[in-house]
C-alpha cells in the first residue's frame, strides 16, 4: 500500500485541502437536512412547551451553519456543526429523561438519529482537524484551478482516450501522463498525484488482469480496482509485463 510519502508534495497537499473544502460542502447538506427536520419539530411542538424553542433555536442553528459550510468551508464551520449536533443529542437526553420521570417511559429510539448526526460531525471533524492550516492557507486561484483540471477529466469521454483509466465502478478517473497520474474519483472528495514508482507501488498483484490499488490517503484508505482493458492500458504506461494468473485467486466480474 502506497503510504504518506506519496501526499507530502506540495501539488497533493493542495488536492487534498481542496477535497477536504468539498468534503465540508457535502457534509453541510446533512446539516441543512438536519436543521430544517428540527425546525419543523420545534415548530410543531411549541405549543406543547414553551421550552421546545431551545429545538426551534439549534433547528436554526444547524440550517444556518450547514448554508455557510456550502457557501465558505471551513474547519470552523465543521466545528460549529459538531457543537449543534451535540446540543441537540444532549436537548433530546433531557426531553427523554423528563418523559421517563414523568411517566416512567424511556423512548431510545428517539436518541438514535440525533446521536448519529452527532457522531458523523465529530468524526468527520477529528478526521480532518489535522488540515485546518491547509484548509485555510490555500489561494483562492489554486481552488479555481484544481477544480477545472477536475472537472475537465471527468468529462472526457473514455472511450476516446488512450490515456484515461476508469475504475470498474466507474468511481474514479486517472489521467496517465508521461511519468506520473492524476487521480480524480467522480464525487471529487479524493483527488491526487502520483509518479509511475507510486503506483507500482499501489499495485497488489502485478500478474493479475484485473489490477487493484490501494493508497494510504491522509482522509482514509482508497482502493481502486479496474477491468481488464483498463488494467492492460495501466500496464502499459507502467511497463509491466503480463505474466500468468491464477484465475482462481481473481474475484469474478
């Protein structure tokens, strides 16, 4: 497995700050999910309780901070969400603490979602704390730049492209250069470089027609596997030899 060695070069640290923004993004969209679910129910419950305004407020909350991660990522954005999200696990606790003294009935079912939407912003905010100085360094231009180099790719039509690899999932595209590749998957969370030795490097099992690689990326592990003519276009530009293959250690198509 290709480790960090491959992402410490200036040209995959601005990609990965660039995914990273992009990760934020997405994530933003559960946030507006999440507030607009809340305030619906603080508005339906407020004539129960005075005190379902503080669901009403965090609803809000959560709606606005989910609307800047969209327009402005940030790892302070994150941050915020995780803090909201938190706050409406420890509202709903409350709720369901003072139903069960009232009448004796602890309804956990009605933690399950709430805890959950915490637990994916804390996560994700942990995963990605260690990149809040790249996150917030990286120009403007850089972004604009990597982001039509992406999008670029993507459109290309493989078919037509001796140079361009596709997963079998088709999740990701690789663009084979003279002596290195640029990697995109399609929803633009990972997007990377590396030169011919990283990806032999990558390669699991070089005498397979179905190549597999796997990459120690710094926001998770990536694996990537591709069909046979995509594998012998891979093995081309490497330089590797097609040698026998033992069809029974290969997963069927």
């Amino acid at each position: 497995m290709t480790g960090d060695r491959l992402f410490n070069t200036d040209e995959n640290k601005v990609l990965i700050s660039i995914c990273a923004r992009k990760l934020i993004s997405q994530i933003g969209i559960g946030a507006i999910f999440w507030g607009v679910i809340n305030i619906i129910l603080g508005i339906a419950s407020i004539h129960l309780s005075n005190l379902n305004i503080v669901l009403l407020i965090l609803g809000v909350l959560m709606l606005g901070t989910g609307i800047k991660a969209l327009i402005r990522p940030s790892l302070g954005i994150l941050l915020t969400e995780a803090i909201v999200a938190i706050g409406l696990f420890a509202w709903n606790l409350a709720v369901s603490i003072i139903e069960y003294r009232a009448d004796n009935l602890f309804e956990i079912r009605h933690l399950i979602p709430p805890l959950i939407f915490a637990a994916v912003f804390v996560v994700y905010y942990c995963r990605l704390g260690h990149l809040r100085k790249q996150i917030a360094s990286i120009e403007p231009e850089k972004i604009k730049e990597a982001g039509r180099a992406c999008k670029a790719l993507l459109k290309k039509r493989i078919k037509n492209e001796p140079s361009v690899v596709q997963t079998k999932d088709s999740r990701c595209r690789a663009q084979l250069m003279d002596e290195k590749t640029f990697f995109i998957q399609r929803n633009m969370r990972r997007a990377f470089v590396g030169s011919k030795e990283d990806i032999r490097e990558a390669v699991q099992n070089p005498d397979s027609k179905r190549l597999k690689l796997s990459f120690k990326h710094p926001l998770g592990r990536l694996k990537y596997q591709f069909d046979r003519k995509n594998s012998e276009k891979l093995k081309n530009w490497l330089g590797i030899k097609s040698g026998p293959e033992s069809e029974a250690n290969e997963s069927p198509i």
